[in-house]
C-alpha cells in the first residue's frame, strides 16, 4: 500500500475539520436561538481523498508528497455552506471572516461574477491557525480549507451542470444547448 499523499498530518486533518465545521455549526445554532431563523440549510464537508488528491498534484505538475498536498494546494479540507437567500452568503462570508485564528487567503465571488457557463458561487480559502504540527514542521501550525457558499438554487444548477457535463453519450451540441438553457435560469 503506497504511503498516505497527507503523510504523518493525515491524522490531523479530521480534527482541524472538525474545529472549522464546530464553529460554523455554533454560529448555525447562536443564529437559530437570536433570530429563529438558521444561518444556512445543510453543510457538507469533507476531507479529499489520497486518489483524488494525487490526480490533482498530477495536473498541476506537482510532486505527490504531504507539501503538495497540504500547503501548496489550499483544499485538502472541503465545506460547501449552502444557504436559502443570498444575504445568507454574504452573513455566513461576515461570520467565517471573524473565526479567531482564520484568515481568508483567497475570495473569488462567482455570484456577483457569474463563470461564462453560468456558474454561481462563492468561493474562499481559508488559512487556519491550529495547534498541531503542519507539514513545514511548525506547531503552532497552518492548515488550509475551500469554503464553497451556495444558494439552493445555485447548489442545483451546479449539481445539474455537472451531471451533464460527465455524461458520456451527450454530443457536445447537446451539452452546450442543455448549458446555455441553464445559464438562463
């Protein structure tokens, strides 16, 4: 069995995971009691398989070693907040940008800036100051996650969008007429 592409810090992925989505699930909870009404409508976070991890560190010409893996690409940990309305975004954004210890590297905001196929969505990286071991042998150290804001509907339309897009017996005229008929949606 090959070694872990996360090496020795594979055992602390879940906790720093765990930390991050606590804290989400706190404010989820502290918004629920204060307004009745919750921050978001589901969360889903995971933690990126070594296989996928590899294909990624492929593509990008990177070596397939924990440095690749955990500093150089920023989402080995993944959370994906999708909300009912979009100041729901922009609240939970407000939110992730207080968490002490956190710093948000990177925001790219599809929503206001929709990608040319349609795509909606906000994107951020966040940099996390944890207590344990990173792989540049800090302690404290830094660990990265992709924090993915979505609408419902934007949640549906990409989940749409994706599933036609790996289809195998759509013809390309199909895929960009299916695609362009989502984008108007």
């Amino acid at each position: 069995m090959a070694e872990s592409i996360y090496g020795k810090h594979k055992e602390v992925l879940p906790a720093v995971l765990k930390h991050l989505v606590s804290q989400i699930e706190n404010y989820n909870e502290t918004k629920k009691k204060e307004t009745g009404e919750p921050a978001y409508e589901h969360l889903i976070y995971r933690i990126k398989s070594e296989d996928s991890m590899r294909e990624k560190c492929q593509r990008k010409g990177l070596p397939p070693v924990p440095k690749s893996a955990l500093y150089d690409i920023h989402d080995a940990i993944g959370i994906r907040i999708v909300c009912c309305f979009l100041n729901d975004i922009y609240d939970n954004i407000k939110f992730i940008e207080s968490i002490p210890g956190a710093k948000v590297i990177v925001g790219k905001d599809y929503i206001k800036s929709a990608k040319p196929n349609g795509y909606r969505s906000f994107h951020m990286i966040l940099r996390m100051d944890v207590p344990f071991e990173d792989v540049l042998g800090q302690n404290p150290g830094q660990y990265f996650a992709e924090i993915q804001l979505r609408t419902i509907a934007m949640e549906f339309w990409a989940n749409l969008e994706h599933q036609l897009r790996y289809k195998k017996d759509l013809s390309p005229e199909l895929m960009e007429q299916t695609s362009y008929q989502l984008s108007e949606c």
